[in-house]
C-alpha cells in the first residue's frame, strides 16, 4: 500500500517527451511516483493530449504523477529560453490533468550579474506566475540547483543558496510559492544539507532524490581550486547522506509528497548501469522509509 500509509512516494525523473514510453518499461521495478521534465520548453507537445496518454498508461496501478517540470530560464528570451514562460503557464494551466499540484523549475537569472539584480525581474515573472498558479490550485517550486552559478554571476538559475532563498520570498510571500530540494547542490557547495533541511522543510514542496560525496582528502590537500574534483553527485544509496533522516525530518513536517530519483548524474552507475543504480536508489530509500507497510492489530 502506498499514499497515507507510507505517507512519502518514492519514485523518479522521466523526460516529459518520452513518459508515454518509459513508464509502462520501469514502473515495474517498483517505482511510485514520476515527475515529468522539460528542458527549456514544452514545445508542441500537446498536454491536454498527453495527460490523457498518461491515464489510460497508469491505467488502475497506484502511481502519481508528482510534478510537472520546465528547466530553462525564465527571466530572459536568450537562446533556448523564449518559451520557458509560456511553458511554465501551460504546465500550470494542465497540471490537474495529470493529477498533480506542483509546477517546478529554475527561478530564472539575469545572465553574468549578482543575484540582487534578478529580483525586480523574477518578482514581475513569478508574480503573475504564482497569481495563475494560485487561481489553478497548483504550488510553484523552485529547483535549488545552481547550475555553475555563483553569488555574484550564472545563467541559469538564483534559486541555489538560502540567502538568496530569503530574498525570493520576501519578494513573492506566497504561501504555495516554495522549493524543489536536494541535498547534493547543497553538498557540491560544503552547506550540510540536514541542518538546511529541519530550517527549510515548511518550504519544502517536492524532493530530488540525488546524493553527492564528498571527498574530505581532497579537500585537505588541494583545498577547492585544485586540479581534482573534491564532490560529486550520486545516486542515493552511494553518497553521503543519510537518508533515514531526510525522510524523518520530511515525516516531522508532515510531507506529503515524493522523493524523485534523479539520473544522470552518478559517476559509476551511468550508461548500462543507470537503471541498475536507480533500482538500487528506489530499495535504498524505500528502506529509508521504513520498509514495507505494516498493519497494526486491530483493537
């Protein structure tokens, strides 16, 4: 059984253009929930009639579709991006199809300044955004990557530091305004994300299942200029983290949602290994979670 008995999903990413393919290949491992990427746009992709594709392939099984997600920038029509907002509006306007309440992405960037200068424009954007969002019952949830960004300069993304997380939401104080978390962009940045979490998880509306580890030994000897990668990301499972106590702090909190295992990324289980380590990931946190559900006697 899953929903209020396990209380947290588990599942992973799919690429939104292939979900209709995927899914019906690995929901058989066990997977629970999907959240359903786009990279920069939506593009022509019809989602009133994907959504209905989508039905009729989780058909009568216990799976959720957990989230709807578009990467790119939002806050500038540079390459790639002239869709993103667009895409972030039909991905809210659809969601209820696909039987989700959460839209998900990057908060946007003015290219190569420091993250004050985003602000006026990132409140314009998502102002009207989390108004549409709002009005549709759906939660915006900002990625907390930082894709290579800095305090003072990137393109991609603002919302990757807590600081910036203050002003984001002093701008926007909307209450089904809050964040997409994992502990690896936290870790690649030395910030112990268990501390981060028990402070943020109110704010907390969808999870990334990704680890990172770090490499201490490196660190002591080269420090983080050096010619050696010092962290990188993993599968959970193979990184760092514990994970029984993110599921702990999340059950604390009362989190209803799920725990995506996001691939790509493990430096040992990609190509022909990825599902293998994303199988491994799925049964490492389900433990994480408790193990299988168990039914009190009865009084």
């Amino acid at each position: 059984m899953i929903g209020k008995d396990t209380g947290i999903r588990i599942g992973t990413i799919v690429e939104g253009q292939d979900a209709v393919r995927i899914i019906p290949q690995i929901a058989e491992h066990g997977f629970e929930s999907f959240q359903l990427s786009f990279w920069q746009t939506t593009g022509a992709i019809n989602l009133a009639e994907m959504a209905k594709q989508m039905r009729e392939t989780i058909g009568d099984r216990d799976l959720k579709i957990s989230a709807l997600s578009v990467y790119g920038n939002p806050l500038t029509d540079g390459v790639g991006n002239m869709d993103t907002i667009a895409s972030w509006e039909r991905l809210i306007d659809h969601a209820h199809l696909f039987g989700t309440d959460i839209v998900s992405g990057f908060a946007g960037r003015i290219a190569g300044q420091p993250i004050d200068e985003s602000l006026p424009r990132f409140a314009q954007v998502f102002g009207e955004l989390a108004l549409r969002a709002e009005d549709r019952g759906v939660r915006i949830a900002f990625e907390n990557c930082d894709m290579g960004g800095s305090w003072e300069s990137g393109d991609w993304n603002i919302a990757h530091n807590p600081a910036a997380w203050e002003k984001m939401f002093n701008v926007l104080p909307f209450e089904h305004v809050g964040l997409e978390w994992e502990p690896s962009h936290q870790m690649v940045n030395l910030i112990d994300p268990i501390p981060q979490l028990r402070k943020w998880v109110d704010k907390i509306f969808h999870v990334h299942g990704k680890d990172a580890t770090i490499a201490w030994d490196i660190l002591r000897e080269e420090g983080i200029h050096g010619p050696r990668p010092f962290c990188w990301h993993r599968t959970p499972g193979f990184g760092d983290t514990n994970w029984t106590d993110i599921v702990t702090i999340l059950r604390q909190a009362g989190y209803q949602g799920s725990i995506d295992i996001e691939g790509g990324h493990d430096l040992v289980y990609n190509g022909e290994l990825e599902m293998t380590g994303q199988v491994h990931a799925l049964n490492y946190l389900k433990k994480c979670r408790g193990g299988s559900y168990v039914p009190n006697p009865l009084p």
